[in-house]
C-alpha cells in the first residue's frame, strides 16, 4: 500500500510551504502478482516438468528400442553340426568364405573352440572337452543392415556346399525385437501425446481462469478509449512474463533429473544396479536433442499461454462488443 | 454532435426500456438527465455511450451512423467521450493518479507530458493529498471525484456523467458542478444523470426528464 507523497511542514509566519508532489513509479496495467496468477505460474512449472520428463523418457525409450533392433539384426550365424565324415575346421572355414562371397556381408568370425567351451561353461561347467561332445560350432557374419544379403541364395548355397550347415539370420529374433521396439516407442509417442494434450488443456484453461479475474481490467481500458490490440499486448506481457517463469522452472527441473540419473549411471558403472537399469531404461543420457527438446517444450508452453491470453482478451473484448449491438446481453455491465 | 431520431430499446423480448426517443446533444451544451430510478437513464447513457445498439431508430454520433461504425473504429470515438460510472469503475491496483493518467496512457501519450495536468486536476477536485493512494483506502466520495477527474483528464467533446454528486457532500457537490460548468464554458458537452434537484437548482440548464421509457425536455 503506497502512502501519500506528501507530509505537512510546519507552519512559518502563517504560511504552508509543501513539498513538491511526487508520484510512485507507474505501475504496470495489469496488476504484476496476484493468487490466480502465482497459482498459473505453478500450473505451468507442474505441467512443464511433466511434458519435459515424458519427452526425455521417451526420447530415451526410442533410442533405446532403436538400437536393440540395430544390434541384433547386424549379425547373421552359421552354425555347423558335427558329423563323422565333416572336417569341422575346413567346414568351419568354408562356411565363411562361402558367406563372405555374397555382397551386404562385411567380416566373418569362426567361433573357435575355447570360446564356444566358454559359451557353454554356465551349462556344462568348466573344462568341458569339445571332442567329447556333438557341440555345433558357429561362424558369426557381419552384415549391413541396410543392405543384407540375400539370406535364401545364402542358405542355399551352405546347404548344397554344407550339408550340415544351418544359417540362422536372427529374423525371429530381429521381428520380435522389432514388434516389442515398435510397441514401446508407440506406446511412449502416446503417452507423450497424452501428456502434451494435457499440458495445452491445462495451461490454456489455467490462463482462461486467470484472466477472469481480470475481466473489469479489460473493460475499463476498453471505455477509456483504449483499442483491442493495446488491451492484448498489455496481458500478454504479463502472461508471457509468467508463462516464461514456470515454464522454465519446469524444464530446467526435468533437465537437471536427467542430468543427475545420467550423472549416477555413469559413476555406478558395472555395479548391478547400474546394469539393471541400463538393461531396461538404456542410459539416462538424453543428448543434445533431448535438452533442446525440453527447450522446445518451454517455449511451446510460454507461447501457448501468451497467445491464449491474446486470444481471450480478444474475446472478452469482442463479447463487450457483442453486448453493444445485443442488449439483451448485459452481463457484465452495470445495472440500468 | 449526438442526434437520436426515433430511438427505442428493449432487452430481448421484454417492453421497451425506452421509447421513440427524439432529441439532440449540440456541441458545447448542458443539461441535466433526470427522472424516477429505473426510468431508463444509465440505459440513455450507454447508449450515448455507444456501448449499446439500439433495437430502433437512428442514432448519429460526431455525425457518424453508430450502425454503421466498425467496432475497431469504437475506441476513437470514445476517446471523444468522457463517462462518469456510476459505480466508478477505478482499478484497485492502481494509484489515484494512475487511474487518472489512465486515459492518457492507453493513448500512448509519455507520463512526463500529462503528470503535472494530471497532479493539477488531482488538486482542483480535492485529491491533492491522496495521488499515491489506491481506491480502497479511498471513500465514496473520493473515488467519485477520482472517476470524475479521470472522465475530465482529455478534454472530451462530450462528458456524460452517472450520479457525479452522488456520494459526496453539499459543499464539493457544488464544487464538482462547477468543475463541470467551467468544462461546459471550454467547449464540452455535457450531460448529468442525477436525482438532485437541489443541484439542477443551481444552474439554469435544459432539463432531460426520463418518464416511462419516454424523455420530455424543458429548455
């Protein structure tokens, strides 16, 4: 509350000398803080963190989807069953070559024998004695994945050179990863989906709801001669100024729990934790498109509060208006 | 200035408010709006306002049809008129002197230009001393004055006022008519809307008289 800028002095010789009038400095037209809009600024951090945490959760999701799919479907496997007559290392070694002549393959790797003793230790323990045992063997190629050779020219040309071989091209593998990929990132784009129709609906209904409060404002500027557009940017000013505060408190929350689940991730590498949750979330990391992701979010928020308010103010405006050239419709307006 | 020519408002599908209204508004004229409560006179003065349409008849404004100006044209034609609510319409948050000032700076006029007329107007109707106060801390009768000297702060052409003397006592009400009459000699229109016969005593001035949607005018 201001106090009146001037004091009475004491009286000399009869006379009242006062001071020069001051005045405060001219405070905004619309009024800078009030409940509605502390509550509008808290609406919109709320729904900013939300918007940004599911984008990055998302984001995250995706890539991750993305390269379970990319992994697994990079890599083709012979695999070549023992026989009396069947020299297992020439085969072995056949089978490679053989694979190696057909375009989309890039490098071939024969399993030797200590590694696939390895490969089964957790199932036959240790010291396992390959010749004692019909173990496969297996040649793991390498493939373009965007431009993989041709599995049935492939498979057989083993067959007729290696009976026993058989070329496992992981499809099963790669169409369930990719179905399970697909689902998740669908079901992630939904929820973001979701979560951003809810973001615009709240921010929009809670700028609404801050600018009823505000109707007697927008009409009084309004018989004072003032034109729409002046009312508009007046509001818009102060909505964009507040958008701007929770929208950025919002994001940059979301931005810093990024930033500290990366932060633990990278400093509990290989404890079992750690490798539990990057097995099922992929690292916390949401790069550079993440953050400017969130960085959209913020100013897609503090947009859509200013333009809401323009466009209500516009409105309320526009309703006045109506009232004039519709008596019936005197809300708002004093009584006759 | 203002001619109405057969003028009848009625809200929705209720009686005329108003009735075959016919009568002009000359530049530089006075006169008094009266009549019972209810007679249809705050209704006359939206419409002189231009915050209403009526439902018939012909209304001319600075000689321009109302039915015919576009609404982004309204603004300027109000800048035209200065209005007296009766209920003041002061915004809370703002100071005394911000509420005057108000008209000037939706015009986009610089504060350094108007704030010693503003302090001055302020002072001519008693509120020297209250420039940095907001309107709650204000009585009725200060708020009164404060609308009024916000309807007064750009010369208008045309003051239309609601019940100016309403909330205040004998001695500023004939101060406030003076105020009003030294504006009238400067070149604006004005119109009263009052139930105060003592002050329409005062002043020798055409009387408005409202009675049942109808206006009878004594010269």
């Amino acid at each position: 509350m201001s106090e009146p800028a001037t004091q009475p002095e004491p009286q000399e010789r009869g006379q009242q000398k006062r001071p020069e009038m001051r005045v405060r400095p001219t405070a905004p037209i619309v009024p800078p803080s009030n409940v509605s809009g502390n509550a509008l600024m808290c609406v919109i951090a709320i729904m900013a963190f939300l918007a940004c945490l599911t984008y990055g959760a998302v984001s995250m999701v995706r890539a991750t989807a993305a390269s379970w799919q990319s992994e697994i479907s990079r890599e083709i496997t012979i695999q070549i069953k023992p026989d009396d007559n069947l020299d297992m290392e020439a085969a072995l070694a056949e089978a490679r070559d053989l694979a190696l002549t057909f375009a989309g393959t890039r490098d071939g790797q024969i399993v030797d024998r200590a590694a696939t003793a390895r490969l089964l230790e957790p199932w036959l323990g240790e010291g396992l004695d390959l010749d004692e045992l019909p173990v496969p063997r297996l040649v793991v190629i390498t493939i373009d994945e965007r431009n993989p050779p041709d599995f049935v020219a492939l498979r057989q040309a083993l067959s007729e050179k290696i009976p026993q071989a058989f070329l496992d091209d992981h499809r099963t593998w790669v169409n369930r990863l990719v179905a399970m990929a697909e689902t998740t990132a669908l079901i992630g784009t939904g929820v973001l989906i979701l979560v951003f129709s809810a973001m615009v609906l709240t921010v929009v209904f809670a700028t609404r709801g801050a600018l009823s409060g505000n109707r007697h404002i927008i009409e009084v500027l309004h018989f004072v001669g003032a034109e729409a557009g002046f009312v508009a940017t007046e509001f818009q000013k102060h909505f964009l100024k507040i958008s701007l505060k929770g929208s950025f408190a919002g994001g940059a929350l979301a931005a810093l729990v990024f930033a500290i689940a990366g932060y633990w991730q990278g400093r509990s590498l290989a404890t079992p934790q750690s490798d539990q949750a990057t097995a099922l979330f992929g690292t916390f990391s949401v790069g550079a498109g993440g953050y400017l992701g969130i960085a959209a979010t913020m100013i897609v928020i503090a947009l859509l509060t200013t333009l809401t308010a323009r466009f209500t103010v516009m409105r309320t405006i526009f309703e006045i208006d109506r009232i004039r050239s519709d008596p019936a419709r005197t809300d708002g307006l004093p009584e006759a | 200035m203002i001619h109405f020519e057969n003028v009848g408002l009625r809200y929705g599908m209720g009686p005329e408010v108003l009735r075959d209204l016919t009568f002009d508004i000359p530049r530089r004229s006075f006169q008094f709006l009266t009549g019972p409560s209810g007679a249809g006179k705050s209704t006359l003065l939206r419409l002189l306002f231009l915050s209403l349409q009526p439902t018939r008849g012909l209304i001319r404004t600075f000689d321009r049809n109302i039915a015919t100006i576009p609404r982004e044209e309204l603004p300027m034609l109000r800048r035209r008129i200065g209005i007296v609510f009766q209920d003041f319409r002061l915004l809370e948050h703002l100071t005394t002197y911000e509420n005057v000032a108000l008209p000037l700076r939706v015009r986009g006029k610089d504060e350094l230009s108007y704030r010693a007329d503003v302090i001055d107007l302020l002072k001519w109707v008693g509120l020297g001393e209250r420039i940095n106060v907001l309107p709650p801390v204000l009585s009725g009768g200060e708020k009164q004055r404060a609308a009024i000297a916000r309807a007064l702060i750009d010369r208008p052409e045309l003051l239309l006022a609601d019940e100016p003397t309403g909330n205040v006592d004998p001695p500023m009400a004939r101060r406030l008519l003076s105020l009003f009459l030294e504006l009238n000699r400067l070149g604006t229109a004005v119109v009263i809307a009052t139930h105060d016969l003592s002050l329409m005593d005062q002043v020798d001035a055409r009387r408005m008289i409202l009675s049942q949607g109808r206006l009878d005018i004594y010269e």
